[in-house]
C-alpha cells in the first residue's frame, strides 16, 4: 500500500515522502496513529499544500529546538551522589538522573535524548551530549560531586 508520511518515522521515512509500505502495517499503525494518509488521488492532489504544511512544521521544530540547545548549553548540571573513598560511587548516574536535573532547571528533556555510552560510576565533571532533533544537539556539562 502507499501511504504518504504526515510525520518523520524513523527506518521509515521522513514528512511528506510518498512510501510503499505493507497493508497491515498501514492499516493498524501509521494511519491510527496519525503518522500517514493513504496515497490515492485525492490525498496526492493535496499533497502539495500538505508539503508546505509540513516544511513549515519542520522548520518550527528546528527552530524551537535550536532554542532550547541555546538554552541547555549554557547550563551546568551539580549531581550530589554518596561515593566511597576513591572517588567511586555507590551506584551510578544515568540519563534519567540528568533529565531529572534538568527538569528542576526548567528544561523538559526525555532522558531517551540524553545519550550517554555508560552510566556515569565516579565522581568528576563530564560534558553529556544531547541529541534534541535530527540536526541539532548540544551538550551539558554534569559535575558529581560526593556527599
């Protein structure tokens, strides 16, 4: 079946490409969900207002996350955590946490967008990359410090 993707799907395609796509898959997700339109005739006449709809839309997210990279960058993150004597910590720092502090500063960020290699296990200052949109990331700068 070909649908027309209303929305970025990822291993999929991106806004307003016109896809072939398994008719089950259509049928019971991308359409329900809203994420793409059924490509006949009408739906295909309306594409080009739909594409300019949409680069539109795009161009606000870009925007907006851009915005928010500015924001984030100027950010310093303290996480207090009980560690031993060497440094060590009791357990460990992960994206979770981060999103956490950065939502007490405001900033609403899903910790899947925090990309972290490992959790965070001693205590010191690392720069955390965040991936806020396909374009742009920025990174945040975490100090654990012990209690």
């Amino acid at each position: 079946m070909k649908v027309i993707l209303k929305e970025n799907v990822k291993n999929l395609g991106n806004m307003g490409q016109i896809i072939d796509v398994a008719d089950g898959y259509a049928r019971n997700y991308l359409v329900p969900q809203g994420f793409a339109v059924e490509a006949n005739t009408k739906n295909l006449r309306s594409l080009e207002h739909e594409k300019r709809l949409i680069r539109e839309k795009a161009k606000k997210l870009m925007m907006s996350a851009r915005d928010l990279a500015t924001k984030i960058a100027g950010i310093d993150i303290v996480i207090k955590a009980k560690a031993g004597e060497e440094g060590k910590l009791f357990g460990s720092v992960t994206s979770m946490d981060i999103a956490e502090q950065l939502r007490n500063a405001g900033i609403e960020i899903d910790k899947k967008k925090i990309s972290l290699d490992e959790p965070i296990r001693r205590i010191g200052s690392y720069a955390v990359n965040i991936k806020l949109h396909s374009d742009v990331s920025t990174q945040v700068n975490v100090q654990i410090v012990g209690e």
